[in-house]
C-alpha cells in the first residue's frame, strides 16, 4: 500500500511519520523530493537556486517523482510505503505558482509515476495564524519564502485536487488536535 502524507510545512505531517516510524519500522519511509541519490540534488536546486522559470521548476519536480517512483515506490509495492509528500504537492504548488491547468498536471504527474497514484492519502492542514505562529520559529526556504498566503493558497489547491481525484483520503486539522489523538486517527485510517 503506498500512502501519501501531505501538507504545507509546519501542519505536523514529518512528526506523525516520526512516530509511525517508531512504532512500525517495518513500513518503508521515503520523502519527495529527496528520497533518491537524483532527488537530494533536486531538493538542493528546488529549495535554493530560486529558478527563475516555473516550468523549470515544475519538470526538476516531475523528473524526481518519476526516479523516486522507479527507484522506491515501484521496488516496494508489496509493502506498506509512506511517503512524506508527493503528486498532490506537486499539484497544489503548480496550480498556485499560476499558468498551469488541473487536468494538465495531472496528466504529466500520471506519466511521472506510470499510472500508479497512492492508494490513500493524509493531508495535514492548518490556519493562517497557527502557520505564521510555527514559521516563526524557523528558518524559510527558497519555496517558504514567497510567504504565508501563498502557502495557503497551495493548501486550498492540495484539498480542491483531492475533490476531484478517485483515491481515498482523510484531511486532518492540525491545529485544534494533539499529537497523540492524530497520531491515533493516522494509525486508523491506516489500518482501514
């Protein structure tokens, strides 16, 4: 089963994968973009050189599904494989980046992972003052720093793509919940 878990920064989806990991090692971890030798060095590119071209962006993005999905995804289907983001990411920060069209990037994201989107997905949201609250606290990156309501509107994308797409998923507000009670509802909607 591959899940996706899904979000801006700070909405608490790297910590429940901290704690899925401790109590299930077994599960193959992986993130995007990172989670492969190609996928290290597209992270750097993504995260630092501020390319001037959107398409850019969006290709370095799609190269990286494609190797991450070939690389982790295709060589574990037969084990339960969370990834920390993936397609929808993708998704929502072409649409909110503009001059990109729904159907488009999806049809170029099914071409990145061969036709095999997520069995299921967790998408972790949050407000505008919790987000400017927990950014705060830490250092932004080339994509964080095209600022707060710009996030919130990549968020307001990941959750209109879900409406439209045939997988199941759960959206979970990480700012009215503790972490042990999400923590319970991922393990749940896992386990389903």
């Amino acid at each position: 089963m591959y899940i996706l878990f899904e979000g801006i920064d700070t909405t608490g989806k790297s910590t429940q994968i901290e704690l899925l990991r401790s109590k299930f090692p077994q599960y193959i971890y992986t993130k995007e973009p990172g989670g492969t030798e190609f996928g290290v060095k597209a992270r750097e590119i993504l995260l630092e050189a501020k390319l001037t071209s959107k398409r850019a962006e969006l290709l370095l993005f799609l190269a990286d599904r494609a190797e991450h999905y070939r690389e982790i995804i295709y060589k574990n289907m037969d084990n339960t494989i969370i990834s920390d983001r993936g397609f929808l990411s993708g998704i929502g920060y072409a649409l909110a980046n503009g001059d990109f069209e729904f159907n488009r990037l999806l049809e170029l994201n099914r071409f990145a992972l061969e036709d095999n989107l997520p069995d299921k997905i967790v998408l972790f949201t949050t407000n505008i003052d919790t987000l400017k609250e927990r950014m705060g606290e830490k250092s932004l990156d080339g994509i964080e720093s095209r600022g707060l309501e710009y996030l919130i509107k990549v968020q307001e994308f990941m959750i209109s793509s879900l409406e439209k797409l045939d997988i199941d998923y759960i959206l979970i507000d990480s700012t009215t919940q503790s972490i042990d009670k999400i923590s319970n509802i991922v393990r749940e909607y896992i386990d389903e």
